[in-house]
C-alpha cells in the first residue's frame, strides 16, 4: 500500500492543509520553550517580593526540579537578559525579566478570573492556568478580558 505524496483537505476533510497544520505546530513548539522561560522569571518575581531575592536551590524545590536543572535554566535566563546574580546572593530579575514576569502573572489572573466565572473551582482554576497562562493567544487573552468585563457591568 503506497501512501499519497500530498495531503490536501479534499483528500482528508479532517486534517488542515500542510502549511496551517506546520504554523499550529510551530507555534506550539514556541509556547513550550517560552513556558520555561515564563515559570521561572514569575517564580523569582514571586520569591523576590517574598523574601528579597531568589536563590536557585529554592527555586529548584519550588518547580520541582533538581538544582543543576534550575541552575541551567537560571544561565539561559541570563544570556537572554531576563536575570542577573551576584556570588553568594540570589538570583534577580533586569527590567525586561521583571516585565516578563508581570505579564505572566496578568495573564495568569485573567485566565483564574475566567475559570472561576465559569464555575470551575478555585484550585482547578490555579492548576489549569498555570499551562493556560503560556498558550493562550493575544486574542483569546483578550476575549477573557471582554468577557469578564461584561460580567461586572451587568453585576453592578
């Protein structure tokens, strides 16, 4: 049995067209190195406002990773400008990693917000956003925002 050279949607209805299904995917691939990026920069924001700064053997407990995994994830933070450390202190964020982080955590909340709104319990909603929170388009972001705005103006 040969296999067809081409798959068009006229020859498989359920399958998109090679070009639409390759950008799906590669925007998929994109979002999953963007979420390692995205988790670690919130949790150093997050631990910075806790305790003044971040050091990597709590961030490690905190992910759930093993400590040469955080402090490999810490360097790449540093080559793309998102962090810096000092010896024997911790692990901070540069302008542009503190902006990153501040807009995960606005994406994050929305998308709560959005859960909660529909019924969804509240450790559920914080579970599920946590990989919604990175995959989300701009445009499903703001549908959210649009929807969540309709609820309060017709609550109050």
């Amino acid at each position: 049995m040969t296999r067809p050279e081409t798959h068009d949607e006229t020859a498989h209805p359920s399958m998109p067209a090679e070009p639409t299904q390759a950008r799906r995917f590669d925007k998929a691939r994109k979002a999953r190195s963007a979420t390692l990026v995205e988790d670690y920069v919130e949790l150093i924001s997050d631990l910075i406002v806790a305790h003044g700064e971040a050091r990597a053997t709590e961030i490690a407990k905190r992910l759930g990773v093993t400590h040469p995994t955080a402090l490999k994830a810490i360097a790449r933070l540093k080559r793309e400008g998102l962090a810096t450390s000092r010896p024997y202190r911790g692990i901070f964020l540069t302008e542009s990693g503190q902006e990153l982080a501040d807009k995960v955590r606005a994406r994050h909340r929305t998308i709560v917000e959005f859960l909660r709104a529909l019924g969804v319990p509240k450790e559920a909603a914080e579970a599920d956003a946590e990989g919604m929170e990175h995959h989300a388009s701009e445009a499903t972001m703001k549908a959210f925002a649009h929807y969540l705005q309709a609820q309060k103006e017709s609550q109050g």
